[in-house]
C-alpha cells in the first residue's frame, strides 16, 4: 500500500492572473497542497518540469508562447494533467 503524502505539490501554467489566484486560494483552502509553483507561460513551465517533480499539472489550453499541446508531450508520462481555459469554446477553434 502506498502512503499518502501530508501536502502535494501542484503547477499552476495559466497566463490569467485572476484564474491563478483563484485557483491557488482554492488548492491552498483544501490544506492537501503546499503553494503551488506558478508560470505564465509554456516556456516558464519547461523550466520548471525540469527542476521539479509535480503531484498534478493545472495546464491552461491557450498559452501565449507554446501550444498545450506541445507542452503536454514535455509532462512525464504518468503525471496527472487537468486541462483547463476560461475561453469560450468558440475561441479555440
């Protein structure tokens, strides 16, 4: 049986400020997290993947410098992602 940590450790790759507040306040009231590691941009997280050993990845859809797509093929693999973006579906497309 594995043992469940006392805090994960969560990346934050959301170029919205106000969402990344948001969400922090969130993971941080939950008390299961420690503060989560922020970029606002794909090329900020690539450092970080290589620096650190994330629980989960919050990784926005539409970033400003790399597509999601390509940065989740950088995620090793067996990490859990959760995909997120605050634009309407019509923007994506």
């Amino acid at each position: 049986m594995v043992k469940k940590k006392d805090k994960y450790y969560a990346l934050i790759v959301d170029d919205d400020p106000i969402f990344v507040e948001q969400l922090t306040g969130f993971l941080m009231q939950t008390e299961l997290f420690t503060a989560p590691h922020v970029c606002l941009t794909s090329t900020q997280a690539v450092a970080a993947l290589h620096e650190q050993t994330f629980d989960i990845i919050f990784l926005d859809i539409v970033l400003p410098d790399m597509s999601a797509l390509d940065l989740l093929q950088m995620i090793p693999e067996g990490r859990p992602v959760c995909a997120i973006s605050a634009h309407p579906r019509g923007q994506l497309l």
